[in-house]
C-alpha cells in the first residue's frame, strides 16, 4: 500500500486572489468554501480525482524566505514560451532564487510571491 497525494494547503494572506489566480493556472474550478478564509479549489471532477485539489487558507503571518515545497506546472497545449506569457498575463511574475541562466525550467511566483516552476516538457492535458 501507498499513500497519494489528495490535498496541497497553502497558507496566503488573500485566499480570493489566489483561488482566482490558481483556477486560471490550471484549468480548476472552486470546490468548496469551508470557513471565513478557508477556499478549495480543484479540477471539475472534485475531491479524490487524479489531480489534488488545493486548500487556500487565509493567515496573516509573514512570508519568510523561500518555501521549502513548491509546485512544478507543465504546459498541456502549448510551448513554454506561449505558455509563460499566458501565465505572467494571469499576473505571475519571473522570480531569480539562483536557479542557472540556461536551466530548462522558468521561476514564477503567484499573486502573493509563492514561488512554483513551469517546466519545459509538454504534458497530455487529464
């Protein structure tokens, strides 16, 4: 037996900034509001799916340095290219945290300056 990975929770300081954001990044809808500042978002098909959903919980405390998780993205119907021009138009923005000038892989942040990756290999849209 194994474990899967069902939920991602990420702390933020604007849980509607960033559920809009992240729906628009991966094609995911609002699933459920459990609390004040609690917002879970996830692919159509809900809780349990392939994919995990992603619990966006409102907390005031700082941000400190870089995280030590973050979430890598590929591109489903489109180059890297096209793909992080679509992403820094949702309002991501490029972020050095020293990665090498040639790497394979772009550095964004979010709305609230989560860093996450977007890879150069294409994958099959689920």
């Amino acid at each position: 037996m194994a474990c899967r990975i069902s939920e991602i929770v990420l702390k933020c300081h604007d849980p509607e900034v960033l559920a809009r954001f992240w729906c628009e990044v991966l094609d995911f809808v609002e699933l459920d509001r459990e609390a004040e500042g609690c917002i879970e978002i996830g692919p159509r098909e809900g809780f349990g799916g392939v994919q995990p959903t992603i619990f966006l919980i409102r907390d005031g405390a700082p941000k400190n340095g870089h995280a030590r998780l973050h979430i890598d993205v590929n591109p489903t119907d489109r180059d890297q290219d096209a793909e992080l021009e679509r992403l820094l138009a949702a309002g991501a923005e490029l972020v050095d945290v020293g990665q090498p000038a040639e790497a394979s892989w772009r550095v964004l942040a979010d709305p609230e300056g989560n860093e996450f990756c977007l890879l150069k290999s294409r994958l099959g849209p689920i």
